[in-house]
C-alpha cells in the first residue's frame, strides 16, 4: 500500500504541476491578443518573436515534467529567432516549431486539467484501496488510475510537442551549415600553420642550405678545406630540413597511424607525454589490421584529440596521472581523456590549449575536428578536478 500511495502521490505532483501550466497559459492568452493586435496594426510587430519565444519556453517547462513522469525526452527542434527585425518575423511565423507549439498549447487548454480528477481519486481511493490491499490482500483498484492519468497526459504531450520531420531537417540544416563553416576554419587554419612551418623553418634552411653550397662551389679551388666544412655543415642543415618535412607531415597525418594504428600511436603518445598514462582499449587492435581500424579521417581527429589532451594536462593540470579510454561501439569510437589536476580548464584559453590561429589549436580546434566528422565533445572540468574529455565520433565499421 505504501509504494502504491508513494506512486500516486508522484503522479499527482505532476499532474498538479501540468494544471498549473495549463491555467497560466490560459492567462497568457491575454498577451497573445495583445500580440496579434499590435502585430495588425504594425507597431507592435516586434513582441511577436519575443510571444513565440515565451511559447517555446512554456513548451519547453512541459517537456521537463513529461520527462520527470516517463523518464524519456521530448526533443527540441527550434530555428534560433535572431538577427534584423524583418528574419525574427520570419522565423518566429514560419518556423516549423512554432505551429507545434501553438497546436499542442490550445489542446493543453482542455486535457491540461487532468490533475483536477486526482482530489475524487484520492478520496475514493484510500479506504478502496486500503480495504483491497490491507485487509483482502488483492491488488489496488483506484488510485492506479491516477498514474494512468499522468501516463495519459504525456502520452498526448508527447505526440503533441515532439519535432516534426520539417522541423528536424531545418535543425539538422543549421547543423550542417555551422559544422561545414567550422570544418572550413579548421581547414584554412591548418593550411596556414603548414605554409608556416614551411616558410619560416623548412624554406629558409633549404635557402641557407642553397648559399653554403654555392660558397662552396666557388671556395674549392682556393681554400678546399674551408669548402669541405661548408659541405659538411650543408649536410647537417639537409638533415634538419628534412627533419623538420617529417614533422610537418606527422602534422598533417601521423605515420604511426598508418604503422601502428589508432591503439598503437595512443599508446606511443603516452609513453611520451611526461605523465603516468594509464591506456584502456577496447575493441581495437594494435598494427595495421584493417577488421578493427576506423576510417583514417576518425582515428587522425581521435589521434589529435588525445595529443592535445594529454599535452594540456601535462601544462596546466598539474597532475601527474591520466587515463586515455578507447572503446569501439556499434555507432564508432568513444575517445575518454581524464587527469587528476587542478580542474577549470573551461575557464581560460590557456587551460584550452588555445593557438593563435584562431583556434586552430586547443579546444576549439578539437571540437571543430570532431564536428567535422559530425561527432560530439564534452569537457568536464570543475575547479578542483578532474578534468574529463569525452568524445563520440560516428563510424562505420
């Protein structure tokens, strides 16, 4: 009987509550009359998208309490309502969320009161279903019914706020567009840290390298051994170009990817980054075997998202423990970063790792790499630590 009563009360509570928002949505009618009115007459044309935006927060308070009932979601899918005047008008009229909410606010005004029943059940269900399950030992009959009233309500909040496909594929389109504009940032801001490395090391070596050995040429005839440290200190200048061409093409793409694959290269990682790395991975295997390797594009920005990880927490974090977490799932690659350090790495560019390329580095460089891939980034860092980077990038298999 306890459980029984602690379950209606739950569902009451909610009930109550979605009562509560249908009468102030009655009330709020007021300010849609004033809204279209002015809106009829021109000069109130700009509370329109501030109205459909007070909606949207409404809609958003009820999908909160169909969660808190069910457990599950109702996703959104809203047009951002910005920019000049004449774009929120069009956003806030034609967006496809907006005849959604409206639909499911005019049926909230009738089913909304379904909390007004739970007072009858209440009074009936007490001594029913005290005397069924207290006494008689059988199952309760009435106040059940108040959890099916609850279940009703978000059964038609559900189908009534939740996107419609025209919905979904316009937030899918600013997706799309937003990650593209990223992608393309990251991209010309790694060409323009490659024709750097390029200009400012590689080029001017091979420059020097150019005159030591026309000195040489000329110095032969004259003075050999003086030529002969030229050509030898040419040499050793050959050397570093090259060294320097390896690393900006280790830059571009990794060669122990290719090697070693994505286990492989993290485990060299850590080995090298100054810190005690503990490597989990699950699902992947050293080497070059194609049956557990994700596509290069994933393992490159997997790669690099736990390089700049690793090398920000050996900076900033002050710890001197990390944990690198690779697991393959049916959808892709899971990537966990954690270290034990100071935490707050939200706080600044620097506990970012941030560049000067326009966050061509850190971690705005991270998330455009995996948003690139159509992936997902979250970085835990509360002051104090730990600090926990996980990344979902999406694969076939």
């Amino acid at each position: 009987m306890r459980e029984t009563v602690r379950q209606a009360a739950r569902a009451t509570a909610g009930l109550v509550m979605s009562a509560a928002l249908a009468f102030g949505t009655i009330i709020f009618i007021t300010v849609l009359l004033i809204t279209a009115t002015l809106t009829l007459a021109v000069v109130g044309a700009g509370l329109l998208p501030e109205t459909v935006l007070l909606i949207r927060r409404i809609a958003g308070a009820k999908r909160n309490l169909v969660a808190q009932w069910t457990g599950k979601v109702i996703p959104e899918a809203y047009q951002p309502i910005e920019g000049p005047l004449r774009r929120r008008l069009r956003t806030a009229v034609r967006g496809p969320g907006t005849l959604g909410d409206f639909r499911w606010m005019i049926c909230h005004y009738v089913y909304g009161f379904l909390g007004l029943l739970t007072a009858p059940l209440w009074l009936l269900g007490l001594p029913v279903d005290g005397v069924r399950q207290g006494l008689l030992g059988r199952s309760p009959l009435v106040l059940p019914l108040i959890g099916r009233l609850a279940d009703l309500d978000a059964a038609w909040s559900t189908a009534l706020l939740k996107p419609s496909p025209e919905a979904l594929l316009a937030v899918r389109i600013e997706e799309l567009t937003e990650t593209r504009a990223g992608a393309i940032a990251a991209h010309g801001a790694e060409l323009r840290r490659i024709e750097r490395d390029l200009h400012d090391g590689t080029q001017a070596r091979l420059v020097s390298l150019s005159m030591r050995i026309g000195i040489a040429k000329r110095a032969y005839e004259r003075d050999p051994e003086t030529a002969l440290k030229l050509l030898e200190d040419a040499q050793s200048q050959a050397e570093e170009a090259l060294t320097e061409l390896r690393h900006v093409v280790r830059g571009i793409h990794p060669p122990i990817l290719t090697d070693r694959g994505l286990a492989g290269a993290v485990r060299a990682l850590a080995a090298s980054s100054g810190l005690d790395v503990t490597v989990v991975v699950d699902g992947l295997e050293d080497g070059a075997q194609s049956g557990s390797r994700a596509p290069a594009a994933v393992e490159a920005a997997a790669y690099f998202v736990v390089a700049e990880s690793l090398t920000n927490a050996a900076k900033h974090s002050g710890s001197e423990r990390a944990e690198v977490r690779l697991v393959r799932n049916r959808g892709g690659l899971s990537v966990r970063v954690a270290d034990e350090g100071q935490g707050g790495a939200g706080g600044t560019s620097q506990a970012l790792g941030s560049g000067g390329e326009g966050g061509g580095s850190g971690l705005l460089g991270m998330q455009r790499r995996v948003a690139a891939l159509d992936g997902t980034l979250l970085l835990t860092s509360p002051v104090g630590g730990p600090t926990v980077i996980e990344v979902e990038l999406p694969c076939v298999w």
